[in-house]
C-alpha cells in the first residue's frame, strides 16, 4: 500500500536554493529569522519551527492502515490532554493513497486529509500546545511556476485539568487560517482523534511495526533483528506501520479488533489505548457454517 508524505517547506524549497543553503539548518534558520522579522502570522513560523524539530529528530513518521482508523475513531475525546504522550518530539501521519479516510466538501471540490505534521510545542507563557498541521490537498503556484502545499492547522493548549475536547477550540484562531476551506468540526475532531491514539498506543507490537525496506520485510518479519530497522533508517525511512495486521472486514461469529482504553501507573492515573485482538464467539458453530475461517476437524 503506498502512503501520502508530509512535503515540508524545505522540500518544496531545496532545488531553488543556492548549494550552501540546501541544508535543512541553514534553510530554516534563515527562514525564521526572515518571518520574525517580516511580523509574520505564528501560525507560519510555527510551522516552519515545527518543521525544523522534526528534521533535527530524522523525520519519524506513522503510517496508518485504513483498516485501523474506525477504532481509532471511538476514542473518548474527555481524556485529559495531558495524558498525551508524544511518541517523538515530533511526527508526521501518512494516510493510504486513494483511501484517505477523512474528506469534506467545500465549493464543489473535495478535500482529503493526506498527511499531518504534529508536535507538543513550548509556549513563552510557560505552557505547551498541540499543533497539527494538515495537507488537504492546497496549494499554490509561485511566479517561478513551482506549486507548494499550503496547510490548515489545529492547535491545542496543554493545560492539567483540560480534556482534549476542550482544548480543540481553546484558543483563539488566526483569522489568516480562514482564506480557503475551513474544516468542519467534525473532521477536525476525527483527525485528533488519530494523533491522541498515536500518543496512547505505547509499544503495543501488534499493532505498531518498524516501516523497515520492502525487500527486507520478511527476513525482519520473522527475525525482528534490529539490523533491518538501521538499514531502513540509514535509507531514510524512519517510521512505523499502524495497522498492518488489522482485519478490515466483518465476519460471522468474529468479533473484530477493537481498542480498549486502561489505566495504569502508580495510583492508575495514566491513560494508555491497547489493541485487543479479534477472536471468535460460539467457536463450535462454525463447524456448521462454510466460514473459511476454522477447519472442520
């Protein structure tokens, strides 16, 4: 299955750069130091800072089976945000090419969520906050005839008491974020709802694999040695599969995979999110059904 990437400003940027600038430090320290000083919106400069940590963490990314998104989807938004823990200081989330699972309409034309960038972001003031930045798709033409995305954004205050549903529309939006489609609020949610199971999913191995190089996915599949993980990553690849292994279909007598939210730690006030497996119910009837699925002795 192939996935939507997360093209960033220096991806868009680095065949126009001179040769001493096409190195990701040079290009966004120039780039911030430019936008400050241009009074740029935040919304702006914090993408290109978010963008600049994920580069200095290598890039990791999540890509997400489609199969996996409906029991994404029943996760609980009255969590404490708090309890979001980032996998890394920041990530990107690929959804498959043409099973994009999440789209809205707007002026006739139709607007799929293909990949996000997110990280938990330091505030002055003291506090973090959540942003998620979202390609939908736009873009626009620049006069050297070169088209770049432009991203919509959610952002979201990380306050101890406050539940992710309230944190969605904590802060005040930047009126610059309303020149094109807005998201509906439901699709905002949905898309929360992803990076949150990210967040909670831990190390759970049958769910979350190493994104290692095609040709090694057997070899790595059935020795699990780190070496194909190293491989993978001095090619550039840093990420994970989500879902790889979910069903994708419901079936008779089978109860399909699902996510169950547990509290752990000390005094059980950690949130985590744990795959449960499918299994099948009333297993002697399906000696009497023609499944597929059991053998009849």
């Amino acid at each position: 299955m192939e996935f939507n990437q997360f093209r960033s400003s220096f991806d868009f940027s680095k065949k126009l750069l001179p040769k001493e600038a096409k190195q990701h430090e040079v290009f966004y320290d120039a780039m911030i130091r430019r936008m400050n000083s241009e009074n740029a919106p935040n919304s702006e400069i914090n993408q290109l800072i978010l963008e600049e940590i994920w580069y200095q963490q290598a890039r990791p990314y999540y890509s997400v089976y489609p199969g996996v998104i409906k029991g994404f989807l029943n996760l609980r938004l009255d969590i404490p945000i708090s309890q979001l823990v980032f996998p890394e200081l920041a990530f990107s989330v690929r959804f498959a090419k043409g099973r994009e699972p999440f789209a809205f309409e707007y002026q006739g034309e139709m607007y799929p969520a293909r990949a996000m960038l997110t990280a938990k972001m330091p505030e002055p003031a003291g506090c973090e906050k959540i942003m998620i930045y979202i390609d939908i798709g736009e873009s626009i033409r620049h006069p050297d005839g070169e088209d770049s995305s432009v991203y919509t954004y959610v952002a979201m205050p990380v306050l101890e008491g406050m539940t992710i549903e309230e944190a969605i529309n904590a802060l005040p939006h930047d009126p610059t974020t309303y020149v094109g489609p807005v998201l509906p609020e439901e699709y905002r949610k949905n898309l929360v709802k992803v990076v949150a199971a990210i967040c909670l999913l831990g190390d759970d191995v049958d769910l979350k694999e190493f994104d290692v190089l095609n040709k090694d996915l057997d070899k790595y599949q059935q020795s699990h040695d780190l070496k194909y993980i190293e491989k993978a990553k001095r090619r550039g690849k840093n990420g994970w599969i989500i879902g790889r292994r979910c069903e994708d279909e419901k079936n008779p007598s089978y109860v399909n995979p699902h996510f169950q939210h547990y509290h752990t730690g000390k005094g059980r006030t950690q949130i985590v999110l744990k795959h449960k497996k499918g299994f099948f119910v009333k297993r002697d009837k399906l000696k009497e059904v023609p499944t597929g699925y059991e053998d009849k002795n």
